[in-house]
DNA sequence: CTACAATCGACAACGTGGTTGACGAAATGG
DNA sequence: CCATTTCGTCAACCACGTTGTCGATTGTAG
C-alpha cells in the first residue's frame, strides 16, 4: 500500500496557517504602504461595502452577522476614515455608507498585495498545481467568494 | 493563453472557507456525539495539553497567546470538565494541568470525526488529490501541526 | 387621512477571547 | 540572606460578536 495518510486534523491545521500567512503578509504590506491599523476584518468588510455603497443593514446580510456588528465595524472603518456616512435623500432611515478615496486606495492595494501573494504561491507550487488547489477548495469549499461570514466562526457563541 | 488567473483574494478566502466548513461539522459532530459547549479554541488547546500535562505557561507559549489567555482556556476547559488542575508536588508555583477521562474522550472522537471528514474530502477530490493539496499546503504554509497560534489572527490587536 | 406594521440605525447590556500591568508566593542563584 | 526570575491569578481594557429595545421614518391597509 502507498504511504500513509495525513491524520484528519492536519488539513484544518494547514488551511488555517496557509490562510493567516496569507492575511498576515498582507496586513504587515498594507502597514508598509501607509496603511496600518488595518484589520483582516476591515479589509473584508471594505470589500463588502462595494463601490456603489451600503447600509448597515445590507452590509450586515452580505457578512452574515448582525447589522449592529455591522454598524460597529462601519464605525470604525469610519474613524480610520476607510468610509464615510451620508444620509440617504430618498430615504431619511438610511444612511448610505460610500467608500472614500483612502479606503479605495486601501482596496486596490489589497488586491495587489494578493495577487503577489499568489504569484509567490505559484513560484512554489507551479501555476498548475496552484490552479489545481484552488479547484479543489472550490469544490470542498463552495460559496460566493463574498458572503464569507468570516468573523464569527472563532467566537461563535452557542446561545 | 490559458484561462485567466483567479483574483489573489479567493485563495485566502476559500483557505478560510474550508477551514471553517471542516470545523463547523467537526463541532456539530461532536455536539451530537455528547460534547456540545466545545468550541474551536477548545480542541485546539485540548490537543496542546497534550498526553503528559502542562502548565499554563507552557499552554500560552504552545497555543502562542499570554499566559493569561491561557489561563482563562484552562478555566473553561474545566469548567466543562476536560482537565483537571493538580498542584506539582516539585514546585508549589506549577499546577499542572491534566486532561481528564471525559477530555480525553473527546480528543479521541474529534481525531475520527476529522479523519472522517477527511474521508468525504478524498470522496471527492480523490485521495491522489487531495494528498497533492495537503503537500502542497505544507509547502506554502509550514510550520508545526501544533504551534497553531490560532486565536489571535483575526483580533490581533496592533498595540 | 389615519392607524398599524415593517424597516433602519442607534443605544445598552452582555459574553467571549485576546492584551497588558501588577502582585504574592515559591524557586533559584549570587 | 537577599535579589531575581518564574508561575498563577486578579483587574482593567479592547475588539468583536450577540440580543433586546426604541425612536424615527416609510409603506400599507382601512
């Protein structure tokens, strides 16, 4: 018979690692590039507001946690000043939250930042095989690449 | 030209999903199996305690938190009954921390519980494939199978 | 037009898990 | 014998999530 298999528990282990090197080297680049204070959270939450703007309430449903979790994580994307909240006219209830020109920045930069990355994977792993695993995540791991529900999953109470 | 690249950001965010997909039905597993309460942090700091005993110290370094932190782990894994805090007769500061029958039932059931989610990946992968991910993880993210540092990524704190 | 329901955003209280700082007790070493 | 280090714990604080509530506004009957 082949060589024996990788005990269960390895895989969880190695996705997690591969994942914190990937947003922990991003982070430590965007620090580089004039953006610390930055949190893994704030990135994925500033992807999610979009370009054409949210609310609370949306931004809320697209992360899949609450919409006051969503309104603190929107504070304070606002106090590092990645966002910014304009009163809706047609709608005095909302509040419309638009990115600004720094978070923009913040984002094309992300999105550099990870394209390196993976170019630094592919150099190790070959195009291919890097293709391959992605693939392969894809179909042990579907869903929209944005409706993570990243935060939430550590700390995920059970009542 | 082959078809194009995935954006840099999807292979974080399927690591992630993957991750999570995996624990998620570890816990739910394991709830059914008569260990609800247990938590990710939970089974990863059980696994650092590790057959021999340690102390809380030991656990923080292992799980690369505070010593703190740690202390607070050990008081919830007692709390639900998993380890044991005995005084070291050698050294009157230590108390060595011991998992207890009901924890050690619990390790052993998540390790199958893992393997068999493991089993549905190759299911579907193909265990060729999967292997080749798991290798391939290893090279782009090594590092022990146990010095996780698992809590700690998403809430870093800067300061 | 009015009354009722739903929606949005905010506030409060709470739980969890991390951090630092400080401190007493015990071991260690000059 | 005293100074330093180590261990465990307490207290305060921060980040991030949760639920519950509530006022303001909008939409929908009646």
């Amino acid at each position: 018979m082949a060589s024996t298999e990788s005990p269960g528990f390895e895989l969880p282990l190695r996705l997690l690692l591969g994942f914190r090197a990937l947003v922990d080297q991003l982070n430590a680049q965007l620090a580089r590039e004039g953006h610390p204070g930055v949190r893994p959270v704030h990135g994925f939450a500033l992807q999610a507001v979009g370009p054409t703007g949210t609310t609370a309430v949306e931004l809320g449903r697209r992360l899949g946690v609450s919409k006051q979790a969503a309104g603190k994580t929107i504070d304070a994307l606002q106090r590092l000043g990645y966002v910014q909240r304009r009163d809706d006219p047609a709608d005095a209830r909302r509040k419309v939250v638009a990115i600004t020109p720094r978070g923009r920045d913040c984002l094309v930069r992300s999105a550099r930042i990870f394209d390196e990355l993976r170019r630094g994977w592919a150099e190790v792993l070959g195009e291919t095989r890097l293709r391959a695993l992605e693939d392969d995540l894809r179909r042990v791991a579907p869903g929209e690449p944005l409706g993570v529900d990243a935060p939430g999953w550590l700390g995920a109470a059970d009542g």
